[in-house]
C-alpha cells in the first residue's frame, strides 16, 4: 500500500522542486525494498533504459576533467533525473499502475489550473509560486496536446473523442497566450508529425483535420496579444543583432550558441568537463570575437547554451553529443518495442525540437513528467499485453 501511495505522490510532487527529490529518494528507497536490484538486469535490455546509463556515466566521467565548484552552478545534475524512470518502471504492476495514472493526472491537473489562474486573474506567465516559468509552463501544455491528441485518435467512443479534442484546444489556446515561442513552434510541428502519422492512409480525415487545425491556430495566433508581440520582438531583435546589438532573447541566444559552437570546434573529443560549460563562456566572451559579447552577462545570466547538443558538448564533447543522440533513440526504440512506435516519434521530435532553443532536458520537471508518461504507457501495453494473451489462450 505504501508503495502505491508513493507512485501517486510522485506524479504530484514532481511539479515541486521542493518536494521533488525528496519522494524521488523515497521512491528509490522503496523499489531497493523491493527487489528493485534484482530486476535491474532485465530492465538493462531495455534500450531506454540503456541510453539512460549511458547518458550518465558519460556525465559523471566527465567530472574527471571538470571543475564545476569553481562555476558553483551545478544545474548539470539534472541529466542524472533520468535515471528516476528505472524505479519508477520498476515499481508499476496491474494493482499499482491506477495509482500512478491518478497521481499524473492530478498533478497536471492542480498545475494546468494553477497556470490557468496566473494567467487569466493574476496575469502573469507561468506559475511563480511553484517556480515554473512560462517557458516550462509551455513545454507542459505542448505534452499535454500531445497525448490529448493521440488519445482522441485512438478512443472510439465519439463523445469522449470530442471532449478530448475540445480540451486540446484549450491547451492550444493557453500556450498561444504564453511567451514561450520554441515551445510553441516544437508542439505545432509535432503535432503536425502526430496527425500525419496517424492519418496518412486516410486522406479525406487527413485534410479534414489539418485544415480545421489550421484554422484554429490562425484565429488563436491572430487573438493573442502575447502572440503578436512576440513576432515584433523577433523583427526588432533581428535588426538589433545586425546592428551588433545582442541584449535581447534571440540576439543572446544566436550570441551563446556562437561561443558555444566555437568551443565544441576547439576541444571536441572531450568537452571541458562536467560542470566547465558555464565558466568557458564567461571566460572566452572577453577575445573572443574581439569581445563582442563581453556585456553579455549584464543582460542574462550565463547558466546554460540553450540547447541541448552544445550544452552537453561543451561538457563531454562528441561523447555527449552521442549519448544524447541514443537517449533520444532508446526512447523512441523502447516506445516502439511496447506498439507505439507513433506516440515515440512524436515524443522524441517535441524533445528534440525543444532542445534546439533551450537546454530542454536540463528542465527537471518536463522531462521527468515525460519519463512518468513513458512508464506508464509501457506498462499499460504490458498489462493489456497480459489481458490479450489469456483471452487467446
């Protein structure tokens, strides 16, 4: 029963950077209780599951070579999160797998209103009280799309299909009312990918649904006040980064990735360790380029590249580059092994397109949400695998 009620607690609590680790250690202490390690040889063969060790033994080996206290931001902890999915999977079975569902979904239901409520009354972006900024806030109603979307396609029942696409739309319209323009950009090309999977030998429904979804986000695009401004600030940053001015939000960005890029060229078979991305910058801004970007700092605080490949580049070189590559790939081969080999490409595109404007699986609420989803999903096709093998026999 305590087990249960950790798996539900986990799905709520993973939105709280306070209480997130903590059930997190709780967690693992359980799945050791339960002969967690005794079946952490099977779960190896699993290419996810793989990816995920692999993924974190190159960062902890690049802690050889890194100096992260001399930088004093270790926000590259985060890539070790990933390896919650190993108990968590562990853990689900038929009697535990409802309790887990429960606790993601009142999780994401507590957060989405919260979200909803500093939107609409207090009018600010993302939820402040939780630490979630708008750019998180985004990525969480892109998954949500998502899966909502997914579902709808797969539910025969017309009423809850209908409901499901409704609230898609709500989703939709919350997240053109946010700032955040990657994470936006990421959920409408991948869910384009999600519609043209699901739909490609249906031509009719195909061009149904992709013009009434093109309609829908025309009119939210042409509604949102946040929407319209953030198509002038890309206007204005474009000329300002020509004009060498680089203290805006793209210009910063195209500024870092710069340096970043720069850095990999110089030392690309070992990075410069575990925790020295961040140091690098700060040092190299001043010649480098003349030291064009030597004001940088004064605009934003260095803390990352924005993107996942040069982050995880700068800190273990093509090593990194290839670890994050089978991270992706284990994900999508793992999802595609349990028959959902369209949820896995639609997934993997929205982490990967996320990845391309900000250091997305450095956020450690939206990937570990993303790693409760995969388990359950593969458990569910697990459990229904069960079910359909007796009915055969």
């Amino acid at each position: 029963m305590l087990t249960k009620v950790i798996l539900l607690f986990f799905g709520i609590a993973l939105w709280s950077k306070w209480s997130s680790l903590p059930v997190g250690i709780l967690l693992t202490g359980f799945w050791v209780l339960d002969g967690g390690f005794s079946r952490l040889r099977w779960m190896i063969k699993e290419p996810f599951v793989m990816a995920i060790l692999f993924l974190s033994g190159v960062i902890a080996l690049g802690m050889l070579w890194g100096d992260y206290p001399e930088f004093g931001y270790i926000k590259w902890r985060r890539y070790f999160a990933f390896l919650v999915f190993i108990p968590f999977l562990s853990l689900l079975n038929k009697d535990r797998l409802p309790w887990a569902i429960c606790g993601l979904l009142i999780g994401y239901s507590g957060v989405l209103l919260m979200g909803f409520y500093q939107w609409a009354i207090v009018g600010e972006q993302g939820i402040p009280p939780l630490s979630i900024s708008y750019l998180s806030f985004s990525l969480m109603l892109g998954i949500g799309i998502i899966l909502t979307i997914y579902l709808a396609s797969i539910n025969s029942d017309k009423k809850i299909k209908s409901a499901l696409w409704f609230f898609g739309a709500f989703l939709l319209f919350l997240q053109f009312n946010q700032d955040a323009r990657g994470p936006l950009l990421a959920t409408l090309l991948s869910t384009a990918l999600l519609i043209l999977l699901l739909y490609k030998t249906k031509i009719r429904i195909l061009i149904g649904i992709a013009s009434s979804l093109t309609a829908v986000i025309l009119l939210f695009a042409f509604s949102s006040n946040s929407f319209q401004e953030r198509l002038i600030q890309i206007h204005d940053s474009i000329e300002l980064y020509q004009q060498g001015k680089y203290d805006t939000s793209l210009g910063y960005r195209l500024a870092i990735w710069d340096v970043g890029l720069h850095g990999i060229m110089q030392q690309p078979l070992t990075g410069y360790g575990t925790g020295k991305a961040g140091s690098y910058f700060e040092d190299t801004i001043t010649t480098y380029k003349d030291g064009r970007y030597k004001d940088l700092p004064e605009y934003h605080e260095t803390t990352s590249y924005h993107n996942d490949w040069i982050e995880i580049g700068m800190h273990v070189g093509v090593l990194g580059l290839l670890a994050l590559a089978c991270l992706l790939g284990g994900w999508f081969q793992t999802l595609r092994a349990y028959q959902l080999p369209i949820l896995g490409a639609t997934l993997v595109s929205f982490i990967f397109l996320s990845g391309l404007t900000d250091t997305f699986v450095l956020y450690s609420k939206i990937p570990t949400f993303l790693l409760v989803i995969t388990a359950i999903a593969i458990s569910w096709q697990k459990e229904k695998g069960t079910i359909e093998l007796g009915n055969r026999l």
